[in-house]
C-alpha cells in the first residue's frame, strides 16, 4: 500500500521545468510549438494569456534572451528558424522548415 505521507514528502519536478532531449524545457518546447501553430496555421493553441504574457511571441522573447529577436511574431519566428531554435524540436512536421 502507497503511504500518503511519503507521497506528499516526496520532491516532485513541475513538468514544466522537465528537460527535453532538446535540451529546452518541456514549457519552452510548447510556447515554440505555439508560436510556430500560430504563425503557420493562423490559429491559437490556446489563450497566450495563460502564459502570464500577452502573446506567444513575448513569451518565447521572455526565455531566448536575445537582444537582436524582433518583436512580431512572423519575423521572430523566422528569425528563430534561420538561426536554429527549432533544431531537434520535432524530427517530422507539416511546416515549411
């Protein structure tokens, strides 16, 4: 029998913070996928609110620290493509990589 005290004891990692063979986090790896879904299709993965910002493209801005990214999504996500961000993310897409 699992004992609840040992559960709630335990150190659990959000999955958030869970490191992905890509070497980003399994929440960068979706704001990527977000922006990517957004730019590509038009259509919204879900609310950009629920990343505490305003869209993908500033959530995304918010964990490359780099100072030279634009700042609209259709160019920052090219700019993510040429210099490699999407490298490994996903072996197979529809997109036009």
């Amino acid at each position: 029998m699992f004992n609840l005290t040992e559960r709630n004891n335990m150190n659990l990692a959000k999955i958030a913070d869970t490191v992905m063979p890509t070497g980003y986090t399994f929440q960068q790896e979706q704001l990527l996928h977000a922006l990517e879904n957004q730019v590509c299709t038009g259509m919204l993965m879900c609310n950009p609110r629920v990343t505490g910002f305003t869209s993908f493209a500033k959530a995304v801005l918010n964990f490359i620290n780099d100072e030279k990214a634009p700042k609209t999504k259709n160019n920052l996500y090219k700019y993510l493509v040429d210099n490699g961000y999407y490298e490994g993310i996903h072996k197979f897409s529809w997109s036009k990589r």
